[in-house]
C-alpha cells in the first residue's frame, strides 16, 4: 500500500497497518532514555544517516514487506503506521473509555523515538505533537524527544501547557556541518539543531544532550570541550554519548562517504576502528574525555561491552559508563 502523497523529504512513503504505536518495555530503558516506554509512528525514517542502526534492526519486521512488493530499499523509502493517533489512543485507554495509566504517582518517561526521527518535517513534527497531547492528556507521564531537525522549539511551543513534562535534545555527534552533511542525508544543519537547544533553553524548556554517534578525533579532550560548550552541558539535565558501532554495513556506508565528501583522515581513522583493538582505544578515550568535563550524574555513555572489556567499563559506572 503507498500513501496517498507520493513523497515525503524527496523519498517515497509507504503506510502499514500497525498494532501498536506505543511499546510498554523498550530496551531504550537500558540506555537511560526512557522508564521502559517508546513510542513511534513510523518503522523507516524521512531522514538517511549512513550510521543508523534502524535498517539493521527492521531487516525482518513484518513492516518492511512492502518495501520488496515495491522493490524499494529500506534507507530510500518513508514507513508510516495507519492511524497512528488512534491506536495510541487505543493503546492508553480501557474499551469503557476509561485511561489505563491515570496513576499520578506514574511519571514515568516515554521516549521517541527509537526508528525515526520525530520532526523530519512540519507534517511529521504535526504528527508528533497529537501523539504527545493524547499520551499528555491521558496518563501523568513525561516525554523525551530526540531529533536532528530544528522544529523541536516549534513543538515545545506548540505543547507549551505541558513544558514540565517534555524534555527536547538535539543529535549532534560533531560540530561541524561539513562532516554533518556527508554523514547524514537530509537532516538540519548541526550548527542550526545546536541553535534550536539555545532557543529552547532560553525559553526555559527542558533538554538534554546527545554527543551520538562521535567520530575518532585527534584531540578528545578538545572535542568534548567543543561539543559541551555548544551544547551548553550545564543547562541539560543529563548528556548522552556514544560513539560509532558498527550494525550491518552502517560503518562501510560512514566511511565511504566521508571519503567521498573529501574528509580522507577522518574517513582513514574511522577505517581503522574495524580493529577490535583501536575501536575499544578509541571509545575508551571519548569517554575519559568526557569525565573531564561532564559531572558524573549527568553523563550517560553508552558502551557495548565484550567479554574482555567489561571488566575496565564496570569500573567506570560511577562516572557515566552505562554497559549495553
Ligand atoms: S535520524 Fe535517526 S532514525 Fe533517522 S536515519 Fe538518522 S539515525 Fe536513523
């Protein structure tokens, strides 16, 4: 089944029956960003970034068949879920009417989300705004938004009624819009999301940061200065960092363009991280960097452990390491 409007930021958008909208016990618990609940209205993003973990992890869900019915590839293709806002309403709410989650002691937080990102565009950032109200209306719960577009403060406004409960971070993983561009297809400009915090911050709404995914740098103690002075660290409530893994062929696809945007060394050191060793170098030092400069209670970094290394991040917990 394709929509009815044939594209959305230039790819094809196709729309898919969907049981559920909202997922009561995410794995985005283990990484901090949510109490358990995730909420998406889509399966496949308006945005391409050539890291994202989301082809790798779609590759056999059932929402991904219409893509071969129409020999259309999961990066090039839009997933949108039919009636998005009336199976959330569904999903909240007893058959009598009456809500399932009306505690007030309930203040969990729900994040979206975790396949696409919530305001690729006006029509997605509408989208995301009725699906906030009816979670809002319906339950005493909070909600984290990430994005990598700049229509945060237009949502945050648009949901003003609620700021104690909303809570708006940014993607950046560098600060530079060069390496953003070649890395990340269609998204805003990284020096024009860093704006979209300040304004959101200046205007007293909650945020957080999110130095996700970060390259290899010749300085880190030098980037995470960069990053936390342009994120302003000291007015989020908490900073989420990580840097590249690799799912799928997301690290053949980084590396092929950054060479081909013409960034060579930094196409080179991200290369050399396929060495098990140099990788685990390479994360060890972007999180000690970090320390430096983030306090231990906001930093949240996310590390996928091995065997051998284990050991060295559980030690590291009381600074920020969270193990996945
Ligand atoms: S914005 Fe997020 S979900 Fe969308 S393509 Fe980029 S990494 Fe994937």
């Amino acid at each position: 089944m394709q929509n009815e409007r044939k594209t959305m930021n230039k790819k094809p958008v196709f729309t898919v029956p969907a049981k559920s909208i909202l997922n009561l016990d995410s794995k985005f618990k283990e990484k901090g960003l949510s109490d358990g609940p995730t909420f998406s209205a889509g399966s496949a993003c308006a945005y391409s970034c050539c890291y994202c973990y989301v082809p790798a992890m779609m590759s056999r869900n059932p929402h991904t068949r219409v893509l071969a019915d129409n020999k259309a590839s999961f990066e090039g293709s839009v997933i949108r879920r039919v009636n998005a806002p009336e199976i959330l309403h569904q999903q909240l709410h007893y058959a009598d009417g009456r809500p399932r989650y009306a505690d007030p002691r309930d203040t969990r937080v729900v994040y979206a989300s975790p396949l696409v990102d919530v305001g690729a565009n006006l029509e997605l950032a509408r989208e995301t705004i009725e699906l906030c109200r009816i979670i809002l209306r319906s339950t005493h719960w909070q909600i984290r938004l990430l994005s990598k577009s700049t229509l945060l403060p237009f949502i945050a406004r648009e949901l003003n009624d609620y700021r104690n409960r909303m809570i708006y971070g940014v993607s950046t993983g560098t600060p530079d819009d060069g390496i953003a561009a070649a890395i990340e297809a269609g998204t805003s400009k990284v020096s024009k999301r860093i704006e979209s915090l300040h304004q959101m911050q200046d205007e007293g709404y909650r945020t957080f940061g999110m130095i996700c995914p970060s390259l290899p740098q010749p300085d880190y103690v030098a980037f995470s200065k960069k990053m936390c002075q342009a994120l302003r660290i000291e007015r989020c409530e908490h900073v989420w960092c990580e840097v590249i893994n690799v799912r799928g062929q997301s690290m053949t696809r980084t590396v092929t363009a950054l060479q081909q945007a013409g960034y060579h060394d930094c196409a080179c050191q991200l290369a050399a991280t396929s060495n098990r060793q140099v990788w685990e170098d390479y994360a060890r030092a972007t999180f000690l960097a970090h320390t430096q400069l983030i306090p231990a209670g906001k930093l949240r970094f996310l590390q996928y452990v091995t065997a051998e290394s284990r050991q060295w991040w559980s030690q590291q917990t009381n600074k920020g390491a969270i193990l996945l």
